[in-house]
C-alpha cells in the first residue's frame, strides 16, 4: 500500500495558488483513476482506489500547509505504514515551471509542508518536485506561491498535471523512470517524423568549351559549300 499526499492550503481562496499545485495533481489521479468519493480524515481529506495492481491513499491535509506533517503521520500510524510507503507531491521553487524530479529522502529546503512532514515522520520518504520556478528574490518567496498560476501558464500547469496522472501507477509500483518518462510525455512530447525524404541539392552543370576547331581557311570554305 502506498500513501500519496498532496501538499496545499484548504479552501476557495487557496484553489489555484502555485502553492496547491499538490492538490492538484492528487485531484487529477483520483479522477482519471476511478478513485472514491472525497472524505473527511485524518485532519484532511482522503481517497482510496488503486493505480495498477496496487492499493493506494490519497491524503489531502487541511491542517494548512505549516502543520501538513500531523495528518500524514495520523495516516501513516493508521494504516501501519512506513516513511518509505509515503509519496508526498509538493510546489517546488528551485525547479523552472513545468520540471517534475523523484527525490528520495534529503532536506526540506525551507518548505513549510515538507518541514513539518520531517518532524512528523522523518526525512525517509519520497517526494515529488513540481516546479513552479522561483520570484528572483527570497522576499517575494510568500506571495508569490500564494499567488494564483497566471493564464499563461495553464498550458505546462495542465502538461504537468496530466503526466503525473498518467505515471501515476509506475510511482506505486516503485518505478520512478517510469513515472518520469509519463511526465515527459506531456510536457516535452517527441517530435513526430514525416519520413519524407528532404530534397536534393540543384546542381548547376558547367558546360564544356566547344572543341577548337583545326580545320584550314580552304577547308572551312569548302565545307561550306558542299
């Protein structure tokens, strides 16, 4: 079993900032994936269904975004998991908007969400980094993730959004290429071959001199004439 949290702010007000990018995506994987209705539990709000062969929870914390770690810990007691069964989908500022990386373990880097997830249940689980690119200076850092997503970027927001459904069940399975390669599918597709060949080079002939000709005076005059 794995426990997939989102990471946000509850509430209208909240829906569309970067920072909820999280609820997002775990909304998107409940939908296309047959997932549950909604319910109020463990301090949020949670699914179940399952992404391929395996049974997963989704976990929406509505503690707000600085106390996130109580509702995952909660979860994770209830269901006897361990931090390795935890994949928690959060806003990432040091990656450029519409970048999606697997990370195991490691720091929280200042993020809210994942400090109090750290002190809840530690620093072993997995996450997802979803870029969201960064303001240029640390004091627009607050605003700027309370922001909603601009018009302009609902394009690579949705790329996103779609990619992490798609690989959705790879991430269950303990298959973070393949997760990654689903993404990539959305958000920088290949480029599709005409397998037409491209055309030749026109090449320009020089044509030859005319032969000299060696014939005498006499011999010209005679054969005009015949």
């Amino acid at each position: 079993m794995k426990l997939f949290v989102g990471l946000g702010n509850p509430g209208a007000k909240y829906a569309h900032n970067r920072h909820n990018i999280g609820f997002m995506v775990l909304d998107r994987i409940a939908e296309d994936h047959g997932f549950g209705p909604w319910r109020a539990k463990f301090q949020g709000q949670m699914t179940e269904g399952r992404l391929g062969g395996d049974k997963v929870i989704l976990l929406k914390p509505e503690t707000f975004m600085n106390l996130s770690g109580q509702a995952v810990g909660e979860a994770m007691r209830f269901y006897k998991l361990t931090p390795a069964d935890v994949v928690v989908f959060h806003d990432e500022l040091d990656l450029a908007p519409g970048k999606v990386r697997v990370k195991s373990g490691g720091g929280h880097a200042g993020h809210n969400g994942l400090r109090s997830i750290h002190q809840h249940i530690g620093a072993e689980y997995d996450r997802v980094r979803l870029g969201i690119g960064h303001p240029g200076h640390k004091d627009r850092v607050a605003p700027y993730v309370l922001s909603d997503f601009a018009k302009a970027e609902q394009d690579w927001l949705d790329d996103v959004i779609r990619g992490c459904s798609d690989g959705a069940p790879a991430l269950a399975d303990n298959e973070p290429a393949k997760f990654s390669n689903a993404v990539a599918l959305r958000t920088a597709p290949p480029r599709s071959s005409t397998g037409t060949k491209p055309p030749k080079e026109k090449t320009t002939e020089t044509p030859e001199p005319p032969a000299e000709d060696t014939r005498s005076p006499l011999q010209k005059l005679k054969d005009k004439f015949q």
